[in-house]
C-alpha cells in the first residue's frame, strides 16, 4: 500500500474514532445530568430541632429522588443564596422564611418571580414563607391567614385528593404542631387543595384549615404546604418527605 493511502486510512481511522468519542462523550453527559432543587431557608431556626437548619432536614429526605441534584442555600450565603447561575438552572425553588422577610433584596425576588411566571420553575412555599416576599408577589395578595396561634397540640393531616400527583403514596397522618393557622387565608382560589387539616386546641377544640394549595403562576407551578413550625420536627416526619418529594416532582417543568 502507498504512502497515499496509509495516510488516508489513518485520517479515516483518527475521524471515525474522535467522532465517536464525541458522541459518547455528550451520551454520557446527558445521562448523567440532573434536574437542580434549591431548598431555601433564611437560618432561623433552633438547632435543637434542627441541626442543620430547616432546608438541611428537608434536602436530607430529598436525597432519595433518583435523577436530582438537591442544593442548600440560606440568606447568608453570598447573593443571599441565589447567585444567578444557580436561580438559573434550578427547576424547583423550595422557601421556608419567618422573621427575616424584610431583608430578602426586591431584586432577587423580582428574579424568582421571573424565573417561575416565564420560564416554568416550580417554587414551594412552607409554613410561615406565606409572607415571604417571593410568596406574595407570585399570589399577587396580602397572604394572610385569619389568626396565627400558639394553642395547639398537634395537626392531623387528610388527603382531600388522593388522585393528586402531590398525593402519591401519602395517608392520613398525625404531626406535634403547636402553631394553628386559621381560615380564611388570603390568596386566590387555588386549582387543587391536596391536603386539609385539623388543628387539635389544648383546651380540646379543633381548628380546620387547608393545608396544601396548589396554582399554576405563569408557566410556574406552585404548591404551598402549611405545616411546618420551627419548634417541632415536621420536616423529618416520613409523611411529610414524602409530600416534600412528590411536590418537587411536580412542580419541575417538563423534561425538553
């Protein structure tokens, strides 16, 4: 064989061998990326409860999602959390938040509020983050719940919709709660009420109220869990991760 043509099969060879690692190179890319959720929390939280604060106990039963690369982020962090290349490319926005609302920059939130109402990123409001900023402005209401009290005991929680996505899996349950929210609360009828409650009083009376919201905002989803009170273990209850996974689950926009 020529020169000629030794060099030309070795340039097919050489082609034919870049070209497929190329190709196994991107095969192997996308297999391994993961849809992103950020789980916020703004540090107030005891550490006697939880150690690791709120959004460590709930990415701790996130951790289980097959196909999830679950992020802690808190207001301490730098840009408060949420630089934009992690808002970005997150397709779920989970936001636990209670005495610090005021100090969350109106420039970050109009970035969240972007990020769900045009571009389809889930958010998951908890408990006392009805007054979160993000919260507010994606409801486009004052947010509030008829009567806050320190009177309960615990909260049983009932699938109003067992056919809900959000749903899957859950049963009745019976959570230590002692912070009642009470009806009415201030938001737009929601399309979906998953979960309703009942607040046991310490003087024995009972209190329900809606616990699970679901809206679409935009080409958001968003769902919001009122359960959640710092001073009891909510977010390591069994129940309540699996509620936690489920939303995830369906508040992320469609695969492209």
């Amino acid at each position: 064989m020529g020169s000629r043509k030794v060099y030309a099969v070795l340039l097919a060879v050489v082609v034919v061998s870049l070209g497929a690692g190329l190709f196994f190179g991107h095969a192997a890319e996308a297999k391994s990326a993961k849809r992103c959720v950020v789980v916020w929390s703004e540090g107030t939280a005891g550490t006697d409860v939880y150690p690791k604060d709120i959004n460590g106990a709930i990415a701790e039963g996130l951790g289980s999602l097959e196909g999830w690369e679950v992020v802690v982020a808190g207001i301490k962090d730098p840009e408060q959390g949420l630089p934009d290349k992690l808002l970005n490319r997150a397709d779920v926005l989970i936001w636990w938040g209670h005495k610090k609302h005021g100090l969350v920059r109106d420039k970050l939130v109009e970035k969240v509020v972007k990020r769900v109402k045009e571009d389809g990123m889930g958010f998951i409001s908890l408990h006392s983050a009805h007054f979160a900023k993000p919260n507010k402005a994606l409801m486009g209401t004052e947010c509030s719940w008829g009567a806050y009290e320190g009177d309960s005991t615990t909260l049983k929680v009932t699938v109003k919709d067992p056919n809900h996505p959000i749903a899957k899996g859950v049963k009745e349950f019976t959570i230590d709660h002692s912070e009642r929210y009470s009806e009415p609360y201030a938001v737009p009828e929601p399309e979906a009420v998953p979960f309703e409650g009942v607040h046991t009083l310490k003087d024995g009376r009972e209190d329900p109220s809606r616990i699970g919201l679901c809206w679409t905002v935009g080409k958001g989803k968003f769902f919001y869990f009122q359960a959640g009170h710092e001073t009891n273990p909510v977010y390591f209850d069994e129940n309540v991760r699996q509620i936690m996974r489920n939303a995830v689950e369906w508040a992320a926009p469609a695969k492209k």
